[in-house]
C-alpha cells in the first residue's frame, strides 16, 4: 500500500510537469516563469528552495545528536538567509531583469569574472542535487529494500523528467502542493508519534542538560564555530542560483520582497516540525542512534506507524525532496547554458535553440550530481560545503559589486580565488583550530579590498 501510493503521487508530479510545460514557450517561461508568478506561487517556491533532504533526515539527525546548537545552520541559517534577500537584495536584483548571477558579474566586472563565477556556481550546486539524490536513496532503501544506489538513480531520474518538461513552472507548481503536503504531513506524524512516546513532557523531559541551549559557551573556538554555522547558508546562499531565480519569478518586485519574508518565516515554523518528530523516534528507538542515524525517522515511521501515517510522512519527505533537487537542478543548468556554453558559440541562439540548451542542461547536471551522490553520500554535509562555496568565492564579489562603486574586476577575481583557495587549505589541513570558512570569508573580504584598491592606484 506504501509503494503504490508513492507511484501514484510520482505520476501525480510528473503530470504537473506536463500540464506545466503548456506554459513554457520561451527560455524566460522554462528559466523564471516569464516573471509572472502570483505572491503564493512565490513564497511556497522561495520556502521550497532548502526545505529538502537536509531539513528534514539531516538537521534532524544533527538535532538528535547534538540539540538546538547543531542546526543553527539549519534551519535557522536558512530562514535568515531568505531575510535578509528581502530587506536587501530581492527589489535590487528584480530591477536587474537578469536570469543568472553570472549575467551580473558580467555587467558589473566584466567578461572573466563572469567566468570564473558560473564555473564556481555550476560546482557549488553539486553538493546541494546531489544531498537530494541520496535522500531518495534512503527513502526508497528504508521503504522497498533495494540497495540506496539505486534508489539514487530512481530518484534522479524522476526529478530530471518533470523538471526538463516544465521548467520553472513546473517547480514553482509542484513546490506550492508539495508544501502542502509537507505541513499537513508532518503535523499528522507529530501528532501520532508524540502520543506514542508518552506526550510533550517525556519527550521533552528526557533531553539531555543543555540540549536547547541556543548560545554556545563564551569561550572563542565555540564562538567562532557557532558563527560560522550562522554564515555558511546565511550569506553564502544569499549568492546563490536559485535564490535568483525564484526572485526573478514573481510578477513584481513588491511580490519578490514580500515572498522572501514569507517564505523565511515558514521555514522557521514549518522546519520545526521534523525536529520535535526526531525527538520522537529518539525516545522510541535510542538503538538507532548507533545506527545510520540519517535513516532515524524513516526507520521509526515504519516499526511505530500505521500505514496511513507512513503514507503522510513518505509523501511529506517526498515533496520535500523533490521540490529541492528540482530547483537545484535548473539553477546551475541555466548557468551552464546561459553563461558557460552561450556565450562560446559561434552563432547566436535562437530562443527556441536556447530553450533546448537549457533542457539539455537539466539532463547534464542531474548525471554530475549523481556520480556525487554515490560518492560522498552525507546529506548535511553535502549541503553544507555548497553554501560554503558561496560564501567564501561569491557572497563578497556579489555584495561589492552591488554596494561598492569602488570594487573592480581584479578585486572580484581576487576575492573569488583566494577565498576558495584558503579555504580548501585549512578545510583538509585542518592546522588550526579555527572555521575555515572564516577564514575564506576574511579572505575573500581583503582579496576584493585590496584587489580593488590596487586597481585603482595603477
């Protein structure tokens, strides 16, 4: 019964994405939906943009181990991000009329800074499609047995389908009845499990001493840490694709602001409910903890729930997945096709040509991001590093280029390069006890200063 309903809601998806590829005639319908998307449609799509795999199996499974101080990057990170778009970035980047950040770079330093930065965005974007992948891997292993490779492969197969028919209407479509399904979901597993593990006050009660702690100790290097975990997806995101493009979605620049406080406070609200689950299935099942602690609550779901309760929770991780890879995927394959392979032809593209470059795109990157998955297949750790990729080459060359009117081209280059560069240094050195991407972030900080400085004085 399990199985059947999670085909049928896979060919519920899939028909969306045809019924959404009616929309789509030109390259702006399939990249930005035409730039026509009502403040609903925008606001369950910008909520969708990370309330994915790593919200619900990974920071949950970080929040069972180590309590409120292991999720500040998730979710709490996230929402922040979405905050800050809307009260400094959404209504600046709408009047841009733009499709990807690297036709930002372009305009503002020109044409190898656009470059350096699609590459930089097209690999960041693995991590992210690739820690939806391993979730269908999970979901499907837990629920049919079949070996997490394959489930993988299964997955990435069906998000390419309906995301390469309808593009940005068929996310922002399927992300508004996904959240739905998402809330109702999880609400109906909180309920069911909560009572089962003895009500809020067992559960609750059996936490360990400072498990809701929300300030870590005044001491630097617990300091340090936890302002990195507020950085990471907090402002490394805020430069990131899909971001983008969802802003550029909505009808006006009024609704892009408005959606992207909306959408931050769902996601404070509604990423609450997997957590309070976690507890849950840790006081059912604490043998797990020793387990593969990613799979803690679909394990639980199916030795402690009916099957109506697992159908509701099945379909709510379904959704949630699902409306994450699909973003994740159109976003770096618009950067491939519009900043990586477009401007290298030999003739200009047509705009049903480019349409067709975008879909190809799509099946590209989803083969890359599967190799990923199989790879390296922690879903809050994949997640992680691409945000911190944003942080420490793009959110600084982005709020410069936006906010400086001294900034040039060789401080952008400088800031992306060197960012990166330290931070891959003491990430696999590990020679201080420091957050590397504090120190990618300072660095990236005075690669744009004194790059842009420099510039001007010769």
């Amino acid at each position: 019964m399990l199985l059947f309903s999670i085909i049928i809601y896979i060919i519920f998806t899939l028909l969306i994405g045809v019924y959404a590829s009616r929309f789509v005639k030109t390259a702006s319908d399939f990249a930005v939906a035409g730039k026509r998307l009502p403040l609903f449609l925008s606001a369950t799509t910008l909520f969708a943009t990370w309330f994915g795999a790593e919200t619900i199996l990974g920071a949950t499974s970080e929040f069972v181990e180590k309590g409120v101080l292991g999720i500040i990057e998730e979710p709490f990170g996230a929402a922040l991000c979405l905050f800050l778009v809307g009260g400094f970035f959404a209504k600046r980047l709408y009047r841009m009329d733009m499709l990807t950040f690297g036709d930002f770079f372009l305009s503002r330093f020109g044409k190898k800074v656009e470059l350096v930065s699609s590459v930089l965005m097209f690999l960041s974007f693995l991590g992210w499609t690739a820690a939806q992948f391993v979730a269908w891997g999970i979901m499907l292993s837990v629920v049919t047995d079949i070996p997490t490779q394959y489930g993988i492969f299964i997955g990435a197969f069906i998000i390419v389908v309906y995301t390469y028919i309808g593009g940005m209407w068929a996310i922002s479509l399927t992300d508004f009845i996904q959240t739905i399904v998402i809330v109702v979901g999880l609400l109906f597993l909180a309920f069911d499990l909560m009572a089962e593990a003895g009500g809020w006050t067992t559960v609750i009660g059996n936490t360990p001493e400072g498990f809701f702690d929300f300030f870590p100790e005044p001491r630097f290097e617990a300091i340090s840490h936890y302002a990195s975990e507020w950085m990471a997806i907090g402002l490394g995101s805020i430069a990131s694709q899909d971001i983008l493009q969802r802003i550029m979605a909505a009808k006006n620049e009024k609704v892009a602001v408005r959606a992207s406080y909306l959408g931050g406070f769902m996601y404070l609200t509604i990423a609450a409910l997997p957590l309070l689950i976690g507890l849950c299935a840790k006081e059912l099942e604490p043998t797990l903890l020793e387990e593969d602690i990613q799979k803690i609550l679909p394990s639980v779901v199916m030795r402690h729930t009916n099957v109506l309760v697992q159908i509701m929770f099945f379909g709510a991780l379904l959704s949630a997945i699902m409306s994450t890879a699909s973003g994740t995927l159109l976003a770096p394959a618009t950067v491939l096709a519009e900043n990586l392979i477009k401007p290298y032809l030999k003739k200009e593209l047509t705009d049903k040509q480019l349409l067709r470059l975008f879909r190809f795109c799509v099946f590209v990157f989803a083969c890359l991001s599967v190799i990923v998955a199989s790879i390296k297949g922690n879903v809050y750790r994949l997640a992680s590093y691409a945000s911190i990729v944003n942080l420490v080459c793009l959110f600084i060359p982005l709020v410069g280029g936006m906010f400086w009117k001294k900034s040039t081209a060789r401080g952008a280059m400088l800031s992306m390069l060197l960012g990166l560069a330290v931070w891959l240094f003491f990430e696999i050195s590990e020679v201080v006890h420091f957050p590397a991407l504090l120190i990618g972030l300072i660095v990236s900080i005075l690669g744009m200063i004194v790059g842009s400085l420099s510039e001007k004085t010769t």
